[in-house]
C-alpha cells in the first residue's frame, strides 16, 4: 500500500510540473500573438533605442578572452559549489557574445562541468545521488554499471528537466561507462537547452521577438513531452516488474 501511495504521488507529481511546462508554453504562445499588435509594438519602440545601446556596451565590454575565462571558472565552480544556475550561465553567455561563439563556449564550459563530477564521483562515490537511488530497486537497477542500457539512460537523465546535472554526473563517475562516451552522450542530452538559453540570452534585449519567445516555447513543451515520457517509461517498468517474479516463481515450484 505504501509503495502504491508513492507511485501515485510520483505520477501526480509529474503530471504537475508537465502541465506547467504545457501552460507556459501556451501562455507564451498568446503573448507572441499579442506582440504583433501594433499599440504594442508602438510602446514597445520607445524603449527599443535604449535597449541596443545596452546591448552593445555589453557586447563591446563584455567579450574578451578574461571573460571567457571567468565564465568557464564559472562552470568549473559549479561543479564543485552550489553557483548560479545554470540556466543563468548558459543565458548570460549568450547576451554577451555573437550566438556562435556563445554556444561554443556553453559547450566547453558544460564539458568541464560534467568532466569535474565524473572524476569526483570516480574519487568519492555517487555520494547522495547513490543513496537515494539506492532505496528504489527499480531506479537503481536502470542506472546499474553492468546494464548495456547505459548510455540510453544517461541522455534521457540529461533531457529531463531541472534533473540535478551534478549528482548524474556524479553517479555515472562510479560506473565503468568510458569517459569520452559519457561527454558527447551528455552534450547531446543538454544540447536542446544548451542551444534555447544561448539564443534566449542572444535576444534578450528584444523580449518581444520571435526569435526570443519561440526558444523559450520549444524549451516549454519539449520539458512537458520529456517529463510524459519519462513518467510513462517508469510505469512501464513497473508493469514488467511483477510479470518476472511471477515466472521466477512458477520455475522454482
């Protein structure tokens, strides 16, 4: 009974957070019809002028090789400390540099991130990550060293959002996965929102574009989708689950 309890609490749970993710991506999608409405655009034009001129004294400040330093420190940081988060990073990167070079250096900097908590879960175990799943059999079974399904894993853990990026890297630092498989395993999971928050801080002195708010409602509804899914896969698994102690059962009798 107690565990029905807290499948259900599970499944509401994120029933929950996929309908917020629904609803701001419907809220959103309003607001970009509303935009288009010229007394809209017209008080919106008055402060057009004073926003590129901050844009630019930020972009001709700001994009220099210490800053680039300083953001890649930055990531260095989070993957040891709690920091900003990372949505925050990703963002401001991208306000201050072209949108090329803003993704390339997320990219690096998301590298040194997962890098740092690989080899500090190698160092030290999957520490809290390790004990929390270790209390769900099914959970720790999926992300078990020895499964082949590792990998498939891994990037469906980096879709998810606000999963904790440290403690999966951590976890996945105790198992024997190869280090250059996990990278570009990671950066493809993140890259949907790696790409959203670099083009959400490349427009982000024009809130009322397209180019700002369709980001923000692909990053929306995708969020919602994954959630779904991840919420369908792990029902599946339980349905599965007491079919092969049932056969265990009629083999040993």
């Amino acid at each position: 009974m107690g565990e029905n309890k807290k499948e259900k609490k599970r499944t509401y749970i994120l029933n929950i957070i996929a309908f917020i993710c629904f609803s701001t991506a419907l809220v959103l999608i309003v607001l970009l019809r509303l935009f288009q409405v010229q007394q809209v655009v017209e008080w919106y034009n008055k402060y057009t002028d004073t926003l590129k001129n901050f844009e630019l004294w930020i972009q001709s400040n700001g994009s220099t090789w210490v800053s680039v330093l300083i953001i890649i420190l930055n990531y260095a940081l989070k993957g040891v400390i709690p920091w900003f988060p990372l949505s925050c990073i990703c963002v401001a990167v991208g306000v201050i540099f072209k949108w090329y070079y803003a993704l390339a250096i997320n990219a690096v900097g998301m590298t040194v991130l997962f890098t740092i908590r690989f080899f500090w879960g190698k160092s030290f175990g999957g520490g809290n990550a390790e004990k929390i799943l270790s209390k769900y059999d099914r959970a720790h079974t999926i992300v078990d060293k020895s499964k082949l399904g590792s990998t498939v894993i891994l990037f469906l853990l980096r879709l998810v959002p606000a999963m904790p990026v440290n403690s999966v890297s951590q976890l996945y630092g105790t198992t024997d996965i190869s280090f250059w498989k996990y990278i570009l395993v990671s950066l493809a999971g993140f890259s949907y929102k790696l790409f959203s928050f670099t083009l959400i801080g490349h427009n982000f002195f024009d809130p009322m574009s397209a180019s700002f708010v369709v980001p923000l409602i692909l990053l929306s509804l995708f969020s919602g989708i994954v959630v779904l899914s991840l919420n369908g896969m792990i029902s599946l698994t339980k349905l599965t689950k007491p079919k092969k102690t049932e056969n265990n059962n009629s083999e040993e009798g």
